[in-house]
C-alpha cells in the first residue's frame, strides 16, 4: 500500500501586526502549524481533530496547495500541492465546512453541469458519478433548487456529491455533517464509507461530531497548538488520554458500594452500581472477582467517552 499523502516537518508561519499604542504596531510571529509529519496509505480513511485554532485548517490549506508551507515538504498523489495547483486540483476533491463551492444563483444541476466543463470530465463517466450520488444522497428532489434556496443540510450534500464529481485520488472533509438531522447523517456516513471500500478513495475527515470518527474511522490524528499530540489506532486514543471504562453491574439486590480492586464506584441506582477503571486494563480479573463475591445478575462494559478523552489530552502533556 503506497503512501498518497506524505508531510515532513510541516510549518507554516503568520506575520500578524497588533497595535499597541496611538502610533505603533508591533510584528509578531504566529506558527499555526508546528513541525507536522505523518503519511496517509492510498485507501485510508483517516479524523484529523483538534480544538479551533489548533492548526486543522491550515494543514487542509496546505494540502490542497491554498496555502504554501513556510517550512517542511509535503507530497500529494506525487505532487507538490503548492507548486502544481492545477494539476492538484484535478486529484483531489475540498468540502470546506460552512464555505459552498457551488454557485449561489444557479439551479444545483447547473452547478454540476459548470464542473463537469471544468474538470473536463468524460459524459459518460460524469453521469454515472452524478446519478450515483443523487441516488445515494437524496439529492433528486433538488437538482433543479437554487442553491442560496438549499438549507445548511442540503447544500452540504451537494457540495459532497460535487467534490466526487471528477474521481478525486483524495477527499477532504471538513465537517461534513454539520446541520444534517440523524437520517441524513447516516446517509452520509454510509456513503463515505461505500465510497472508500469501492473506490479506494482516500479520506482525511475533520469534524467536531466525533460520532463521524467513530464510525467512519481506524485512525484518528489529534493536533493542538500546531502539533501532532497523537497518531494511531482510534482504540489506542483511549489509552494515550488516560481514558476510563465502565463496568455496569446488576446486582440480584440492593447493596452497599462493591469493593473491587483497580476499580471505584462513581454510582449507584439500586441494585445497579457503575464502576471506573482505567481503559489501559483488561476488565477480565475485574468481572472475576465481582462475580465470586457478589450475587451477579448481569454486566456490561462501556467504553470510554471519545469528546472526555481528547479534552484530557488537550489539558495533559504531549503524547504520540
């Protein structure tokens, strides 16, 4: 599996002037993006979180070639996204958050039609992709809509189903289920991943519906402050914030809090009783003992909550 996406000491740094009296202005140096390396395989479907301000959209920026690295190498599909923009633009398709990039005035089809002229993309193929997303999107009902007449929700899926229209290699998202209700979200989500498995189609996913990371992806990347805090596997993000399990018990009755050890009641409901232990330990030895000095009715083990983890993350030191 080659590597479709490749960033190597990534910096990009902001001259930003403040006043700071009558007259004077005072320069000063801002790093959005701080030393950033990772490789994404052709093929993978990767989050890419972190609080506003911590860098995300800028290395979209720069990926897309919007923006030039101040320091650093970055590769797209073979390409240096910054120095061959339109050759870029070809491979890769943008679905930047709350910024449309159909045509305010015109019918949401015209808006296609203007892309397929664009991209120069083959009839045929153009029209299979077109009725493929508008099947799978629900977008019959408002191809012949204006666009500025679309709701939030609706102009989102538009603005996926142009992003796909010419077989990008690469597909940026960047919020891409902000004001979707449930049924659309989930429309949505099977979509990206019907289209990563059929088409191989590489996904890099930013969001702050950590639901999106959850379902759509194996790897999560965390960056604050312009660094990369974390890489791997989504189960491992757990572990590196230091994240807790639940064990939800069911006792045959009510009883005083259990005393296990590695683990501490946070609850009790009655016969139910809600126990903490870290996600790092195997909750094996844990239902062992509670199940040989209590009379168990059943159990269940939750998984730590992924917003809780990543705010440990953000508030702790620097993990990788």
């Amino acid at each position: 599996m080659t590597d479709l996406i490749e960033l190597d000491g990534v910096e990009k740094v902001f001259d930003v002037r403040r006043k700071t009296g009558r007259w004077r202005r005072e320069k000063r140096q801002v790093r959005a993006v701080d030393g950033i390396s990772f490789r994404v395989p052709r093929g993978e479907m990767v989050g890419y979180i972190g609080p506003n301000g911590a860098g995300k959209s800028t290395t979209i920026k720069m990926l897309t070639g919007i923006l030039t690295p101040s320091a650093g190498r970055i590769g797209v599909a073979g390409l240096d996204p910054s120095r061959e923009r339109t050759k870029m633009a070809q491979r890769i398709g943008v679905v930047f958050g709350q910024r449309t990039t159909l045509w305010w005035d015109l019918p949401l089809y015209d808006s296609y039609r203007l892309a397929h002229r664009m991209y120069r993309i083959p009839d045929a193929r153009f029209r299979e992709n077109l009725d493929r997303c508008v099947e799978l999107l629900d977008l019959a009902s408002l191809l012949d809509v204006p666009v500025r007449q679309l709701s939030l929700g609706q102009r989102m899926r538009g603005d996926i189903a142009a992003a796909l229209l010419h077989d990008p290699d690469v597909l940026y998202l960047d919020e891409p289920t902000i004001g979707l209700d449930v049924i659309s979200k989930a429309k949505v989500r099977q979509f990206l991943r019907d289209l990563n498995a059929e088409r191989a189609t590489t996904i890099l996913l930013t969001t702050h519906d950590l639901t999106d990371i959850e379902q759509l992806c194996k790897r999560v990347m965390v960056i604050d402050h312009g660094r990369l805090m974390y890489d791997g596997a989504l189960a491992g993000l757990h572990e590196a914030g230091e994240g807790e399990r639940t064990l939800v018990v069911d006792l045959e009755r009510e009883l005083p809090p259990v005393r296990a050890e590695g683990a501490r009641v946070i609850k009790v409901e009655g016969p139910r009783q809600w126990l903490a232990f870290p996600a790092s330990a195997s909750a094996a030895p844990l239902v062992a003992q509670i199940a040989a000095e209590y009379p168990l009715v059943d159990l269940s083990v939750r998984e730590p909550d992924i917003e809780a983890v990543i705010a440990r993350m953000y508030e702790g030191p620097e993990v990788h």
